[in-house]
C-alpha cells in the first residue's frame, strides 16, 4: 500500500492522497497534503467498520431509492468523524482527493462522507486507485476524443443465458445515450444491438485505437466470477473474459484504453477476491481510468449524468470533476436528489 503511495505521490504535487489501511484492531489514515507534507491518524478499526457495514447494507438495498436517506446520513456522518475530520485542518477548501483504499473501504463512495452540512464531493473530485499496476495520471488529449460506443437498448439472447442477472427489462434509454457520446465525441464507432457482439466488441478494442471506450448494457456481480458479466448481445461476457479482452489490447498497444465508461449496474461492485469488481479487473488490465457503479442504477439518471460528463470533457474539464459536476447536477434535481440516483459512481484510476 504505501509503495503505492509513493508512485503516485511523483506523480502530482497538486492533489491529495488519501490512504485508508486496515489493521484489523486500526485504522491507519495517511494524508499527503499539497505540499507534500504527510499527516498521519490512527482510529480504533471497530468504530470505523460498524458504520462501514451499516452504510454498505443501507446502499445494496433492493429499494434503495425509497429508503430514509437518514439511513444513509447517519453512518455517513460517523465515517467522516472517525476518517477525515482529524486531517480536515489540512485540507484545502476544494481540490482532487485521490483515495488509496483497503478492501474494507472499497464498496462504500467515498464523496458520500457528510460533515453534517456537505458531502465530501460537493467540495472535492474524487478518485481511488488500486493494485500494483498503476499507469501515470494523464489528461484526455482533445486530438484523440474519438469514442467506441457498445450498448445494449433492447431484449436480446443474451437475457436467456444462465448467468445473466434475473428479472432484468430492455434499456431504451440507452440508445439515447448512445446519441449523448456521439455529439460530444470527435468521431465514433457504435456497436448498437444487434452489432454489439462479444466477438466485434474484442475485434474492435484489438484493432482500432479508441481512447474512450463507453459501454452501456447490463451489468451484474457474485461471487461467482461467472456470473459477474457484462452483456452483449448475443451472449453474456464474464470478468475473466473482460480481463482478457483488455489485457490482449493492452499487450499491443502501450497507449491503449484512456478512458472506459462502464455504464452498468455493479461495475466496481467487488469483494475480497475481486476488488471494486469489473473495475478493478479493467485497472489491473492497463484502462487508464475506469468509470463504473457500485449498486443497481437507474437508466434515465444514468443516462442525464452520462450526457454531463461527456459534456465536462469535451470542455476541457479533467476527469474526475467532469464526473463530480455530473453527479452535483443530479443531486441539485428534486427528481434525482437521493443518494440512489447520483452517488453510486467511482472513478477509478487518473484523474486528469
């Protein structure tokens, strides 16, 4: 973890990085603030881990969206307490938080720590990063914002495989943010329905150089690393495919993935053998950054932060505040104001 830390603290001087360590009995906090200076907290592991747990089952609730955001304020507010508040006076009024997490900390957004009047993000773009394999942080080049755009808008074969998720319907609102990418994209190629296969989709990411490749279908994740798929049309794609069909682009192309949207359901969902899920994998493979979900999302707000995102980005706007400035614009909608709707996404990887 702390080798980690080194590699990134070359990386920038004008971040923060956040490093949370279990140690079973503590919680180890270490802050590199802008000056690079290093501020160092420890905290007693079962203060921190009860409301870890009660945050983590309060947002994996089927009906999340109709639960007392008081059930997530209140456990909320107690990790900020226990983890940030003691190096708050070392923090600047607004910046990039990039946080180094233990598995323990992994299922839980981090821009979801309320201080009783704001939450982390409405102050900070955030970012966590992960494994030993780190690419340099790195702004999207405005000469290379060409986009491969997979999506999935209406039933397919795939909804009859045995490890696709249960009870799922068609996304039409995928379509609409298949349009959304394209007018903010330079050029783009769109694997649409029918053309969204498993095969075109790895012949595509193989052969052509697509700095961002945005996916917006079916997500799902288990334990069983079978049935942690994404899906294409004509089958459903599990993680260590995933991890597959990046690896083998990665291994041709040292500039390969920038940016892969992954606009799914449970995408950076994981446990202690698969860290932050499909996300983590895409990390691990060579994406540069990775944008996914932790729970089960809504289509119609997904597709409203997608539009905002790439809007951020095609503005210059670096990554991870294009993705906060999206999310601030869900949560100022009465429409989609609850935690459900704007806090399950995570950037994983550069921030830039």
């Amino acid at each position: 973890m702390l080798l980690i830390l080194k590699t990134l603290l070359a990386a920038s001087q004008a971040n923060l990085f956040l490093t949370l360590i279990d140690l079973d009995d503590t919680i180890e906090v270490i802050l590199q603030a802008q000056d690079r200076s290093l501020y160092h907290y420890s905290v007693e592991a079962n203060l921190v881990k009860e409301n870890v747990n009660a945050l983590f089952w309060s947002l994996q609730e089927q009906k999340l969206a109709t639960i007392d955001v008081e059930q997530i304020i209140l456990p909320s507010q107690a990790l900020y307490e226990k983890l940030i508040a003691p190096i708050a006076s070392y923090l600047p009024a607004s910046g990039t938080l990039i946080f180094i997490l233990d598995k323990s900390f992994q299922s839980i957004p981090m821009g979801i720590l309320y201080d009783g009047k704001n939450y982390l993000i409405e102050h900070y773009s955030i970012a966590a990063t992960l494994g030993s394999k780190i690419r340099s942080p790195k702004p999207l080049s405005k000469k290379r914002f060409t986009a491969l755009i997979a999506a999935l808008s209406k039933p397919s074969p795939s909804l009859l495989d045995r490890n696709a998720p249960k009870g799922i319907r068609s996304l039409p609102k995928a379509f609409e943010e298949v349009k959304d990418v394209q007018s903010q994209t330079q050029s783009s190629l769109t694997l649409l329905d029918e053309k969204f296969t498993s095969l075109r989709l790895e012949q595509e990411i193989n052969k052509n150089n697509f700095p961002i490749v945005h996916i917006s279908t079916h997500g799902q994740f288990s334990s069983d690393p079978l049935k942690t798929v994404l899906l294409a049309y004509d089958q459903v794609i599990n993680i260590r495919e995933f991890d597959k069909l990046l690896k083998g682009k990665v291994q041709t192309d040292a500039d390969a993935i920038e940016l892969l949207v992954l606009s799914a359901c449970q995408t950076a969902k994981g446990n202690k053998s698969s860290a932050l899920g499909m996300a983590g994998v895409a990390a691990q493979a060579g994406a540069r950054t990775t944008i996914a979900t932790l729970w089960l999302v809504d289509a119609d707000s997904t597709a409203l932060l997608m539009e905002e995102f790439y809007k951020g980005l095609k503005n210059g706007i670096p990554k991870a505040e294009a993705l906060r400035l999206a999310q601030l614009t869900l949560m100022k909608n009465p429409k989609y104001a609850h935690h459900y709707y704007w806090s399950p996404f995570l950037l994983v990887g550069s921030w830039l």
